[in-house]
C-alpha cells in the first residue's frame, strides 16, 4: 500500500463537488457526506485523509505542507502566488475575474479607483494596459464600492451575475476565466510521486467519464 495523501478541500458548495468528483475516481470516504462539524476524516482503507478548510486558506495548507494536494481557485493563485506544484484544471467552479462597475458611467479625469479583494490581479491587470491606478482593497460586499462612490469600478468573481444584475451593475472586461484547480506541495510531489501521479490520472479519467 501506499502512503496516505493528505488531501485539502474548500469547505462549501464547490468542496462538495470535489469530493464527489475524488470518490468517482476511487478515492471514497463515505463518512465525509455524514454531515455534522467534523473537519478530519481518512478513508477505510488509509489511501486519503480529507481535512475541510476555508477556500482561501487551502494554498496555504497545501504550501506548507500540511496538506500534500488540495484544490484551490485560480483566483487566489493568481492572487496570493504560493510556492506550490499546479498538477490540473479540475473545470469545476468555473467563473470569471472581471471589471464591473455603472454602465454608461463616465470615469473621472484623475487615477481610476478600483475596489477588489483580490488586490494584485486588479494591479496586474491595469500594469498590463500601462494605466496606473488607486487599489482600494477590501474584504467582501464589494459591489457597494461603486454605488456608494467609494471607487469607479470593481475588479471581482462573477459566477451567473446576479450580484451584478441586482444591483445594478455590469461586467465592463474581463480579466481571466477562473476555475478550481488540484495543487500539490513541492516536497510532497518528490516523496509522495507515485501516489499523486495515480490520483492526478484517475482524476483524467473521472472528469473525461
Ligand atoms: C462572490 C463575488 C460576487 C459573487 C458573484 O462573492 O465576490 O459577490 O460571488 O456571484 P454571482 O455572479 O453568481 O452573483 P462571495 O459569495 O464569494 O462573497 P464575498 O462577498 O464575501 O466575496
């Protein structure tokens, strides 16, 4: 037998879908859909443990170790860039990072505001257009920047655009499609080869089933 992979999942909707998706592809472990606040669960026959952690936090599990794989958004690799192996494009939780803001509003004369969690894409983006710009970083609800005025636009995840839509708000450009990705830490993938090459080629094979 081989040795056991730690395993990191998002806790939440798209952690549900990844489970369903590592136990289609021979990696089970019926007491994860018991329910109930256990955060630790390993599989009967010790081929996985699953450990369920905030989506944003899992990189950093994955980084240091903690975790030897775990599925992450592109959105916080883009964002947050740990030093960690990206092994596949699991195609789940698919959304796109973009620039919101009023429709038809005309932007000030000075430095463009952008509002946004994710701080270092919206920079990158802008570095790439040559524009220089005022990142306004904050934690959540960001859609209330442009309507109160505290920036012009907003550079955020949009799923199926109903924050926008009921708020009145549109997508302005996109910046990069995003979707959940499986990663592995560095010194795991030298020692733990042969477990992660297996799991990566069962996951191919789950996602083309
Ligand atoms: C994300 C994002 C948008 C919303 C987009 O927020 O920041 O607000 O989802 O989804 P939609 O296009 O399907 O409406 P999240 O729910 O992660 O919460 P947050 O406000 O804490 O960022």
């Amino acid at each position: 037998m081989g040795e056991t992979l730690n395993v990191a999942l998002p806790k939440g909707r798209l952690g549900d879908k990844v489970y369903k998706l590592m136990e289609s592809a021979g990696y089970g472990c019926p007491e994860v859909l018991s329910g109930g606040r256990k955060l630790i669960f390993e599989s009967p026959e010790g081929t996985v443990r699953y450990f369920f952690v905030k989506p944003s936090d899992v990189a950093i599990y994955v980084e240091r170790g903690a975790a030897d794989v775990g599925v992450a958004g592109k959105d916080i690799l883009l964002e947050y860039c740990p030093e960690v192996y990206e092994l596949l494009d699991l195609g789940l939780g698919k959304c796109r990072m973009c620039v919101c803001g009023v429709p038809g509003r005309p932007m000030g004369a000075g430095k463009l505001r952008v509002a946004t969690k994710f701080s270092k894409i919206a920079r990158d983006y802008y570095a790439g257009l040559g524009r220089s710009v005022d990142i306004i970083h904050l934690n959540g609800s960001i859609e209330l920047a442009p309507i109160l005025g505290l920036s012009d636009v907003i550079v955020d995840i949009v799923e199926t655009g109903a924050t926008l839509r009921e708020n009145g708000l549109g997508v302005l450009s996109e910046v990069c499609p995003i979707s959940a990705r499986l990663i592995a830490n560095k010194v795991s993938y030298k020692f733990k080869y042969e477990e992660l090459t297996e799991l990566v080629r069962r996951l191919r094979g789950a996602l083309e089933a």
